[in-house]
C-alpha cells in the first residue's frame, strides 16, 4: 500500500500535469515500490466510502489526500508530504513556517475556490449536475436529485429523478 492516496481532479489539466511529474519522479526513486498513489476523483467510479469518506463534492473544493494509516490530509500539506516522499521536500519546507504559512494556505484556498473557473471547467454546480446529483454533501443550487413522491394509497407510485434544487430548496 502507499504511503499517501491523493485525490486529485483527472478533468483538471494542471491537476494532471502535477500528478504525472509525482507519479514518474516517484517511480523512478522507488520502482518496486512507489510511496505515492492517485485516485481519480472525477471518475465516474469514484467511490467516497473507500477514500475515507470524502465526497465529490469536498474533493472538488480543495485537494485531499489519505495516508497509509487512513489519516485525512488536506490543503498544502499534501504537497508537502507528496514532496517529502519523492525526494522534494525542501522546495515545501517554506511553506510550514509559522510567517508564511498562513499566506501560503490563504492563496492555496483563493486558488482551490477559483480553480474550475481558471481551468475552464464548468462548475461545480454543473458537474455535480452532470454526475446526476452523486456530489455527496448538502445539494446545492443546481444539483439534481431523486425524489420519490408516494401517493396515497390505491394510486400508483410516481418516480421524479430530474428535479433541480433552487435557491430556495426543492
């Protein structure tokens, strides 16, 4: 097993270009046995339960990543410790400093936030909505959801599975 799963957005071409550097630098230090592995969130096979629960949607919104020990790791940390296990971990030694780490996590957070729009992605509203709702979280604007409607008894049971949410709820 790795010692640390990152979950990374395989629609995202910086996102791609990032994990196949890791991926090949990785393999080339440790060939019979990488330190790092990649799990493709925007698969449709994507399955939060086996990736310490983080849903599409939380995965979307800013990079995770799991340890071997099943510990959740998020935001910057995880290219420190990506870059630690490759052999790169001075360029991220920086950015653990008390001065700069507050600076360097607010930028990481206004970069996950503007991330899709910046790739020329759609969304995430309308991933989501492409994915049939499956984002996992509270839906927001835009998701679609299934909704079973049980009429009284005697009629027969209708089945909506292309409502939207509003603004304002279902």
């Amino acid at each position: 097993m790795a010692e640390l799963t990152i979950l990374y957005d395989g629609g995202c071409p910086l996102c791609v270009r990032e994990v196949r550097f890791l991926e090949q630098r990785d393999r080339r230090l440790h060939p019979s046995a990488p330190r790092l592995a990649f799990v493709d969130i925007d698969a449709g096979d994507y399955e939060p339960a086996t990736h310490g629960g983080i849903s599409y949607r939380e995965a979307m919104g800013r990079i995770h990543a799991l340890e071997a020990t099943g510990e959740v790791v998020r935001d910057v940390e995880v290219f420190r410790r990506a870059y630690q296990l490759i052999g790169l971990g001075w360029l991220y030694v920086p950015t653990g400093w008390p001065l700069l780490a507050s600076l360097v996590n607010a930028l990481y957070a206004v970069w996950a936030s503007a991330r899709l729009r910046i790739t020329g992605r759609p969304s995430l509203e309308q991933l989501c909505a492409i994915r049939g709702g499956r984002c996992g979280g509270a839906p927001s604007a835009g998701d679609r959801v299934a909704v079973r409607v049980v009429p009284p008894a005697g009629s027969a049971d209708l089945e909506r599975t292309e409502d939207v949410v509003s603004a304002g709820g279902l």
